[in-house]
C-alpha cells in the first residue's frame, strides 16, 4: 500500500501545474474580492509563468493552447484570444528563463509585470481593434495590478511543489 500511495503521490506532484491549470480554466474560476473593493486577479497567468521559467517540460505549449481554446468558449470570447495570450505569456517567460543565470524573485516579478503589460495590451488591441468589443478599461487595469501584487504569495506556493517535485525525482 506505501509503494502505490507513494506512486500517487509522486504522479499527483508532478501533474500539478497541468491538472490545476485546467481546473481553473474549466471551472472559470477567478479569484475576486467583491466586499468593498473590486479586486481580482488572473491566477492562470501566473500559474503559467511561474511553471515556465522553473519547470517548462511541466506544462506544454499544446496544452497550454488547448487551455486557452477552452477558456475562450466557457467565456464565449472569439476562438483563440486566450490561447494567443497564454502562449505569448509562455513565450516571454521562456525568453526570461533562457536569459536568467541565477533565478531571483524580485526579477521574475519585475519580468512578470512587464509580460502582463504585454499580453493585456495584447488582449485590448484584438479585442478592440478586431473584433469591436467594447473593454472594461478598468477592470483590466485593477486585474493586472493584482495580479502583479498577488504573483510572490503564488510562486511561494508554487515555489514549494516545485520543491516537492525536484525531492521525488531524487527519491
């Protein structure tokens, strides 16, 4: 029994970052605050980018699109726009993880407000400029700010399975 829940543990540990990032694309499920203040924040972003500069073999670009294509019917949005933005935020975290010699939390924050500038913008000009819908301006912004604010908490956590991981390889 030890052996198989240790096998379930190992499998559990190392499908992480995938069977979360579906959870949270299937079940639309964005943490928000609503009490006194709007607050929100895209846990998917960093999900992906945490596990793309620590950890890309645990997420793949395929899935990481099939994420998106899904995302994009639950919110009925035009086919494709979250799957472009997932694999941009891929891309850049990429680039920062192939440019990194020595990881530094405070970096990959600072590399992580710029890459959700980046695919926001993104997001708003297509969804504008394309397709003529109309954006909540600052439903945007408040979200990116959040998110950006939120990013240490997650890869600390994130951070600690990441650990796990690397100890059950070793194991």
């Amino acid at each position: 029994m030890g052996i198989k829940s240790n096998r379930l543990y190992k499998n559990f540990i190392e499908s992480f970052p995938i069977v979360f990032l579906f959870f949270l694309v299937f079940t639309s499920f964005d943490l928000s605050i609503d009490y006194i203040l709007n607050i929100s924040f895209n846990l998917v972003y960093i999900l992906i980018f945490f596990w793309i500069l620590k950890k890309p073999e645990a997420l793949g670009v395929g899935l990481i699109f099939l994420a998106g294509i899904i995302n994009d019917v639950l919110l009925n949005l035009p086919i494709g726009i979250s799957s472009i933005n997932y694999l941009i935020l891929s891309g850049i975290a990429s680039f920062i993880r192939s440019r990194t010699l020595k990881p530094n939390l405070l970096y990959d924050w600072f590399f992580f407000l710029l890459s959700i500038l980046i695919v926001n913008s993104i997001y708003f000009i297509v969804l504008t400029l394309i397709f003529s819908l109309s954006i909540n301006y600052q439903l945007l912004l408040t979200n990116s700010f959040f998110t950006f604010l939120i990013y240490p908490l997650f890869s600390k956590i994130f951070n600690k399975i990441y650990l796990l991981n690397i100890n059950k390889q070793n194991d």
